[in-house]
C-alpha cells in the first residue's frame, strides 16, 4: 500500500533535517509540503524528485511542493488557478493524482476558486495540505471530492488514512498529558496549555505602516522598528524645560578617579566568577554567539583564564566594542496592532561574557548600597529578599485598617511610559557619584552606557545600527 504524508514545514531549507527524519522513518512513497518560503527550484532531497510552486512575494513565504519517491513514476501536472497548490500523477497499483494544497488562514478562499482546482484534477486523485480549519457552507468542498472520486481502491485508502489520523491523534494527545507532571516547571506547563488551546506562538511580522507607508520586505520592517525605538529613546522627546535642565546638568563633568583602593575596586576572585556563574540561566546569545552553556563547560583552566581577562578589563578601564551592540528582538505587545512599530517590545540579546560580569560588578554595587543603606526602605524591587509582593501586603494592610478606623486611603499609583527607554544615562552616574563611588565600578558603568548600538532582526534579515536606548535583556 501506498504512503502519502502531508507537513506543514513552515520553511522547507530550515527543516531539511526534520524532513529527512521523516523520510528516513516512513519510507514514503509521495510528501506534500506546505509554507515551503522558497524562491528558486534549485534543492535536492536524495532519492526524491520535488515538484514546486512559489508563492509570488516580495519575500520568502507561502509556496507548496510535492515530493515523489524516483523509483514511483510520477509526471507533473500544469494546473490554471490562483489557488498554492501544485499536483503530480503517480504510478501505483493505478495513475493516481496527489495534489498539495495550502489555504493562508488570513485568505478569502471562494468555492468558485476550489471548483476550479478540483476540474483541473484527473480522477482519481487526493488532495493533501493545510486548509487551516476551512470550512464552507454545507461542507460543500467534501461533497465536490466525493463526487470527483470514482475509483473503489481511492476510497479504501482515504477511509484508512482517516482511521490513521484518529489514532494519531489520540496517542499524540495521551502522550501530550502524561508528559504534564508535578515535575515540570511553570514555564513548560504554561508552553504545554498554550499549545493545547492552540494559541500560536508565530511572531512573524508580514507588514508595517510606518510615516503613511506599507512596508512588507523584511529589511525594511527591521529598519522601521528599529528607527522607532531610536526615536523612543531620543531626548528630542523630552519637553524643553526637561531639556534645558538636563542640558545644564550635563554640563558638569564627573570624575570618577581616585587613589583610594576600595574594596569593590579589587580583583574578582574564583569564587566570585563560579557563583554568579552557577545562578545564570539559558538564554540567547548575542553578537558573539557565546552561550552560557559553553562558558559553563570550560575546564577550571579555562575558566580561570577568563577570570583575567575580565580582571585586565576591569583594572584597565576598558569596555570591548563588541560589548556595546545588541541584537533587538522584537516581540508583539499583547492585543496591540501587529502593523504599528511602535507596538512592539524590544528584547536585546547582549553578549553573555559581558552580561556575566556585569552580574559580578551589580553584586558587588548591591552590597554598597545595602550595607551604607542608601536604598529606600519601601524599595522592594531588585533587592535580595525582596519582591513586589511585600508592598501588596503593605498596601492590603493599609486597607483593612482603613475599613476598621473608619477612615479613608488614598493611593497613587504611576506607570512611566518608556521607563526603560528613556532613563537618563547621566544622571544614573551623578548618582553613583553622589553617593562616593570612586574607581573601578562607576567607570565600567560610565563606559557600558556610553556609545552603545542595536539593530533589530526579522526573521533572517538584520536593520542598520542605530544609536541604543535602554531594552529589556534576556
């Protein structure tokens, strides 16, 4: 018996692995591929002839493909539609026809244009693809493919595909709920719920309209976001009373320099590299495509060795350039419009070497400011032992004592626009400088904040450097 296959690759160069796994696991005689985002004919799968039709866009996206195993005859059709569908015949117990079919979700898709695909099909045939959840009205697709399929061993294997498709599904979806254990983390079982209610985690971005015009190619949906946020963080959005005195402000200069040999000026030892080192997490890396994983599997050697070179970078005074770019990934802010740029949340992937000393240089800062008990008191985030629940409690507290002395309670509560985005580096180091921070530590904060740059990546497509605000890290 035949074996067809239908996959939905969401990009047919991406996952040549994926499908080669699938080949070598099924042995299938014809796969119908979907979303294939190619743009030329020029790829080879071994043992497999491939059969093409790209989408017509000014980018990757869409298209369909069908592969056939060589040692099957098998001939192209030439098919009149609109419709992302190309279709072969194939020699089997019979001349069978399989055509692969992909239906965008965001498409109006007309019986008519169905219709006319189906005509173009010889007898007996299958349609294999993803129509994302079509339905028309009175399932008048389904009856116009019965009515088009005249051949008894067709029948039997649709009939069996089905059956196979019901099993699958239910195995795939015992499998899915045992794997929901006490064990798993809040994460994986928010990922898991996610799926299951088929909320679709695609941050693709098809188009913008930025200044009044419609943008679709990747570079420059890339550029456009990433002039936005260089916008946000520009101090041209600052009112002119805020500007002049930020400009007067600036005007004094800081001096950081001191003989004095503080204590927090000193080498980083050993113990202070593995501990910070021991308390990361997996993250993306950035420009240098350094992970955490690889600098936890250095041998003591090596890890030593770089102990001094963030110690030569921190007794020297200096900040690589490397260290100063940032890849922005833009993710979509929750029910905001997907073609605005200035609705999406910026996520910077930073080099991990250098975020790993700045998490041994923050340690150190945090002590300062604990132990001479320059924090507020009711300052709860960011502190150790500390967490944003604390001024919930304070605040229900308040309340009921309110209720029970009869009185009243006023509460303010401020949310800052482009918090993040818009902080001001200098007044960040008058601050450090205020509170008698000489040396080392307020030098390296000074050059991390200075001449810093991102641009932000869109799928496979990079915007130029722009000048860099503040961004969320991970």
């Amino acid at each position: 018996m035949a074996t067809f296959i239908s996959w939905n690759c969401r990009g047919f160069m991406s996952k040549s692995s994926e499908l080669k796994d699938i080949i070598n696991k099924h042995h299938s005689d014809c796969i119908a591929v979907q979303e294939t985002y190619l743009k030329t004919d020029k790829h080879y799968i071994r043992n497999y002839k491939i059969f093409s039709k790209h989408h017509n866009h000014d980018r990757a996206s869409g298209g369909v493909a069908m592969l056939a195993a060589t040692h099957i005859p098998s001939i192209p059709l030439t098919l009149n539609t609109n419709l992302q569908a190309v279709a072969i015949r194939i020699q089997i117990q019979s001349l069978v026809t399989v055509c692969s079919l992909y239906l965008p979700p965001c498409q109006h898709i007309s019986q008519t244009d169905l219709n006319n695909l189906i005509c173009h099909l010889p007898s007996p045939f299958i349609i294999l693809g993803d129509l994302n959840g079509l339905v028309l009205s009175g399932g008048a697709l389904i009856r116009t493919l019965v009515a088009c399929k005249s051949n008894s061993s067709l029948q039997t294997i649709i009939a069996e595909s089905r059956r196979i498709q019901r099993r699958s599904r239910r195995t795939s979806w015992r499998k899915f709920v045992s794997s929901i254990t006490s064990t798993i983390s809040s994460r994986q079982l928010w990922t898991k719920v996610k799926k299951a209610a088929g909320v679709s985690n695609s941050n693709a971005i098809s188009v913008l309209i930025h200044n009044g015009q419609t943008i679709s190619s990747l570079k420059g949906i890339a550029d456009s976001i990433a002039s936005t946020l260089a916008h946000t963080s520009s101090s041209q959005n600052y009112p002119s009373q805020i500007l002049n005195n930020k400009t007067n402000a600036e005007k004094q200069k800081l001096n950081f320099n001191s003989r004095t040999n503080f204590s927090y000026n000193s080498n980083f030892s050993f113990l202070e590299f593995q501990s910070c080192l021991a308390s990361v997490h997996d993250s993306s890396p950035g420009p240098d495509s350094i992970t955490y994983s690889m600098i936890k599997h250095l041998t003591p050697e090596s890890q030593n060795a770089l102990l001094h070179f963030y110690n030569r970078i921190w007794q020297e005074q200096y900040f690589p350039t490397l260290w100063q770019q940032a890849i922005i990934i833009p993710l979509l802010k929750p029910g905001k419009d997907p073609k605005n740029p200035s609705n999406y949340r910026p996520i910077a992937l930073t080099c991990c070497l250098c975020k790993l000393l700045e998490r041994m240089i923050n340690r150190r800062l945090v002590y300062y400011l604990e132990t001479n008990k320059f924090l507020h008191p009711f300052q709860s985030g960011f502190r150790k032992g500390r967490s944003t629940i604390d001024n919930l409690l304070a605040l229900e507290t308040d309340i009921r004592l309110s209720f029970l002395q009869r009185k009243h309670l006023v509460a303010i509560f401020f949310d800052i626009e482009k918090a993040y985005d818009r902080t001001w580096r200098y007044g960040i180091l008058k601050d450090l400088h205020d509170l008698g921070l000489r040396g080392n530590l307020p030098i390296f904060n000074g050059n991390f904040l200075k001449l810093r740059k991102f641009r932000v990546k869109v799928e496979s497509e990079f915007s130029d450097f722009y000048p860099r605000g503040r961004c969320s890290s991970r």
